[in-house]
C-alpha cells in the first residue's frame, strides 16, 4: 500500500461531495476549521448540485473525484458528508489516475465503498476520517475531532487505550495486520462485488449509525456466512449511535456474536457516527492487543 505525502501549512485541499448533498451552511463552517489550521480550500464544482438524496447527478460527482485527484495544485481530498450512492460511481473511477496522483482521501460512512474500492484498485492508503459539514460545524466539533487532522502533518503512530476511551474487550487475544473497513452496511454491501474489501490477515474496523440489533446481526452472519471473519486477524468497533434499549440490544448482539472468536475484539472506539470521531489511516499495519487494550496504527503518511 502507497502512503500519501504530508501536509504542510499553505497546501491547497479539495472538498467534495461524493454521496449526499451537504448543507451549505455546515460546508463553510467546516472549511473555515480546514483553513485555521493553515490550508487552502477548494470546492469541488458539484458540490451543491442537489440531485434527489445525492449531491449531484453521479458523472458530476465522479468528475470533481477525478478532478480533485488529476491537479497537481491540490494536496488531500477531504469529504464532506456521507449518505448515499458512492457505489453508484465506483464502477467509472480512473483508478489509474488515483493511483499515479496518490494524495489524501479522507471521509466515512457511505465513503466506506470508496475506500475499499480505491485501496483495491489503486493501492492508496486512505483515511477513515470526520467529514467537513457532518463533523466540523459548530454543532457537532470537538477538540478531539479536530487535533484528528493534525496526523496528516507529521506521520504519526496513534496509540488507542483506556487515555483516550472506555474500551471494552468482547474476546481476548492479540492480533496484527493492516487495518480495513468502516461502515458494516456498505462493507456487507460490497460482498460478493468487484469491491468486496480485501480483509486478508487484517484488522477489521466496523462501524454503524442508528441500525437496530437485528439488522446488525443480519449483516454480521452475511459476513460470516461469506468468510470473512476466517480472513481476519482481529475486529475492532467502532460507535453504532444507537440510543436506549436498542442500544443495550445491540450491545449484547455483539457480545454473544463475538463471544467464542479466536481472535481480539474490543469494542468502544471513537470512530464513526459519534462525537468525537477519531480519523485513523486505512491499509497500514496494526496492531490489537486486550490485556489491557490497545489499538495501535502506524501513521498513514510520508
């Protein structure tokens, strides 16, 4: 896997839209944090486009993809929310062009399908990372989310202990290999598809927004009927922003699922749908470890 190059303060950054339609009021709230700390935003020229639940119609939203990734000028890619229909534009990316122009791209949720999609076709290491109007508006930063940015400035090994939250371990063990995934929807998705993600001797990242506990374990057993928890080396959780007693459902769901794996789970990591919302490199080795637990990650740049 190819690691993207630092940033440096003066650099110019894209801001796209790839699945949904991003408020406008949010996107300038977020690019004001991109520019405090030092950078030149661009905007991507569909970003508004509004087209239905998407951004804009896809041949636009590939476009400022392409766009973004082809001009020597722009530094990282960051997204600016999730939502829907990043699957729908995979099958006409120039992953050729990602490839000969690797930079950051950063983002999550619905851009779980492009993460797996560029890292298998491109070899680009990417960022599962808090997104530009989802997660740096006024209403939804914290500090936490915000100094996330700062491993893109100086390549960084990030340690993930009881320091920065309550892990919890659901099956002991140690465990290493270079970390994939993101959003469970997309991922079980992606089964079965030319943009299945390659988990191989990996460690498998999941996260989830607001699905109820058997929706959950629909989407676990299809990966387990699929094999892949006899690829993996290790799985960590991310946030699943569920509230209550579905909450507790899904909490327990996990458990149990994950009960008799012969390899480390820990649950309780800061990444995902949740406040605040950790970005950690995808494609670099890692290493998970319960006694007590750790998650540690290389850094994801050069």
């Amino acid at each position: 896997m190819r690691k993207p190059k630092t940033l440096k303060p003066g650099d110019c950054v894209a801001v796209i839209a790839p699945a949904g339609p991003p408020d406008e009021k949010k996107v300038a709230e977020g690019i004001r944090c991109l520019e405090n700390l030092g950078l030149r935003v661009v905007m991507g020229n569909a970003l508004f486009h509004k087209e239905g639940y998407l951004a804009a119609p896809d041949q636009e939203r590939l476009r400022d993809l392409h766009q973004a990734f082809s001009d020597p000028s722009i530094r990282a890619v960051f997204c600016a929310r999730g939502g829907y229909g990043t699957a729908r534009i995979a099958p006409f990316i120039d992953y050729e062009c990602i490839r000969s122009n690797p930079k950051i791209f950063w983002g999550y949720s619905d851009v779980t399908y492009l993460h797996g999609a560029i890292q298998k076709y491109s070899g680009l290491v990417t960022f599962h990372g808090p997104m530009v109007a989802s997660d740096l508006n006024r209403e939804a930063i914290r500090q936490e989310t915000y100094r996330s940015f700062l491993q893109l400035f100086h390549p960084t090994i990030q340690t993930f202990d009881y320091s920065i939250a309550p892990l919890n371990v659901l099956a002991i063990g140690r465990g290493e290999g270079k970390i994939v995934g993101g959003n469970l929807t997309l991922m079980t998705d992606a089964l079965g598809t030319p943009y299945e993600w390659e988990v191989d001797g990996g460690l498998l990242m999941i996260e989830e927004v607001n699905e109820p506990a058997y929706r959950v374990g629909a989407m676990l057993q299809h990966m387990n009927f699929a094999g892949v928890f006899e690829r993996v080396n290790g799985v960590i959780l991310g946030d699943f922003k569920t509230e209550g007693e579905e909450k507790r459902k899904v909490e327990k769901l996990l458990e149990q699922f994950f009960a008799d794996a012969p390899f480390p789970v820990v649950g309780g990591l800061p990444v995902g749908h949740c406040r605040p919302n950790y970005g950690i490199p995808l494609g670099v080795r890692a290493r998970l470890s319960t006694s007590p637990p750790c998650l540690q990650v290389d850094s994801g740049v050069i």
